[in-house]
C-alpha cells in the first residue's frame, strides 16, 4: 500500500469573514433615555448601542490580521475609527497583490522571487498575515528555514488558520523534536475548517505520528476533509471505505469518492476508477480516465488503456 503519503508538498498555501454589523440610528444613539432597539422591537431591557469606535487600534488590528480584502473593505465601512485602524492592512492588500504577481508571473510581470519576496515583506509589515504566511513560503523555497517558520510562526499566533498548518508541517519536516508542537497547531486550524489541516491531522493519526493511532479517527479527519473539497482527502476516503478502514466497508461510497477524487485530478484515483471502469464493461469511459492517468504519469494506466484500445478495435 502506498498510503497515507507524505504531506503533498504544495506550499501554496486562505479568511476569516467578517459580517457587517447593522448602522445605529443616530437619534437612538444620542438619547440614553430611550428603550427602543433596532435589533429588536419591543427590547426586553435597556440597553445602550454599542459603540464600535471604542475598540482600540491594536486589538482590532490583531484581530482583523488574516482579513482578506474583502472582509478588510466591509470592517472599514462599519465607522471612521474602523476605516483609520484598518487602513494599514487595506495597504497590505495591495502589496500582497503585487507579490503574488511576482510570485506567478501573472499581471504583465515577469516572475521575480526576490520582488515578490519584497511585496510580501512590506505587506506582512503592515500587520496581514496572509502576506507572513507567503514571506514565510518564498523563505522556505529558498532554503531559509528559519526565517521562513519565524514568519509562519507569527502569522499562526495571529490566528491564521493556514499558518497555523505550514507552521506545523515545517515542524514535521525540519525539527522532529517539534512534533506534538505540530500537532497542537494543526488541532487548532483542522477545528476551525482549514482542510488541509484536517488532511495532515488524519495522517497523524492514521500513521500515529506525534499522537496515539486511530483509524477511526484518523477516517473522520479525512472524510471531513474531503467533504470540504480537499483533493488527497477524497481518495483516502475512498481507501478508507473501500477496505473498511476506520468507515463502515461501503463500496458505493468508495466509487463515490474515487469517482470525486479523479474528476479533481488526482491521478492514481483516475487509474482506479478507471479500472474499476472497465471492470464493469463501461470501455468507452475508461479509456477516459486512464488516459487523463497517463498524461498525469501514470505508468500502469498506458498499459491498460493500450488493452482496451485493442479489444475494442477487435470488435
């Protein structure tokens, strides 16, 4: 068997929204004498409106750190103290975006490392940690493991979520000593959603690295994973259903999840399936999929794909 595999190696590596709060009425907010409420009618006790300018600088910044743009533009529309406080990490943005153009080699620019590494340096000096957690990303490629988990370190302190997870698979990778410091961070992220926290956890548990075996649980992670969109997870899941390992044997669910896992791409679920195409008579829909596995570099799937060209040629 071939699973569970290392981490994918993918260092791409997403915000906590934020929901606008209701306008106050401004007659409401002058008269501390009046019972009425514009979040309910009639109000069961008096209040007064909250005043949201009285959250200080620091403490909003802190917590507006792993904000993206989006959710930046809608916390600063909520007073003038807001738009003030926030108007660094809205500056952030713009860096970020340039550093990821440099990043790729999109926008019209040409990919750059080092200006992108620059952009992000500027933005994570400005309190983003989207903008630590890419600095952090081109440290790492660039052999810098220090400086690289310094900035995840920071961006996972703040609360971001996907800091949090590279933080902890650097850990892994570079100072096993760390390992239930890993564990720790990627609880925090796998609990608040972050899937391929959730992937990297299940592995843990499934290989019983850092913490006690569990295949159950190990599945659970995995299968959450998966229902949140992430790739690997899906064929896991799969795995997992197909041989009863930590799920209920289900072979509908495991084709289910295999099926899902080759149309996002995986390769070796697009092998399986196809294979599991096959096996059933569906030719036409195999040779489909193993040819998506044989331009992926599926080696083993050329050879079934070449059989079934034959066979079908024969009739």
């Amino acid at each position: 068997m071939t699973w569970p595999c290392n981490s994918d190696g993918n260092h791409h590596f997403a915000s906590l929204s934020f929901s606008r709060k209701p306008k106050e009425s401004p007659t409401l907010a002058k008269s501390s004498k009046s019972h009425l409420s514009i979040f309910s009618s009639p109000p069961k006790s008096p209040q007064n409106p909250p005043d949201f300018s009285e959250l200080p600088y620091d403490v909003l910044a802190r917590i507006a750190a792993p904000f993206a743009l989006p959710s930046l533009k809608t916390a600063s529309l909520v007073c003038r103290a807001w738009r003030d406080a926030l108007k660094p990490l809205r500056e952030a943005m713009v860096f970020l975006k340039w550093g990821k153009r440099y990043k790729n080699g999109r926008g019209g620019v040409k990919a750059n490392s080092k200006k992108a590494l620059d952009c992000f340096l500027k933005g994570a000096a400005r309190g983003s940690t989207l903008a630590m957690v890419d600095a952090g990303s081109i440290y790492w490629g660039m052999g810098k493991k220090e400086e690289g988990i310094a900035w995840y370190r920071l961006a996972a302190e703040l609360g971001d979520h996907t800091g949090q997870c590279n933080l902890a698979i650097c850990y892994f990778q570079a100072y096993p000593s760390k390992t239930r410091e890993a564990i720790g961070w990627l609880y925090q992220a796998s609990f608040a959603g972050h899937v391929r926290a959730q992937y990297q956890l299940a592995l843990c548990l499934h290989q019983g690295r850092g913490l006690e075996q569990s295949l159950p649980e190990a599945a659970r992670w995995y299968l959450r994973a998966a229902e949140g969109g992430y790739v690997h997870a899906m064929y896991n899941t799969s795995l997992c259903y197909l041989m009863g390992e930590g799920l209920v044997q289900s072979h509908r669910l495991a084709r289910k999840w295999m099926k899902r896992a080759a149309d996002h791409g995986h390769s070796k679920a697009q092998f399986k399936h196809g294979l599991g195409l096959f096996s059933e008579g569906d030719m036409m829909k195999a040779v489909v999929y193993l040819e998506l596995a044989t331009q992926a570099g599926e080696i083993a799937a050329a050879q079934v794909k070449n059989v079934i060209l034959q066979q079908l040629s024969a009739t």
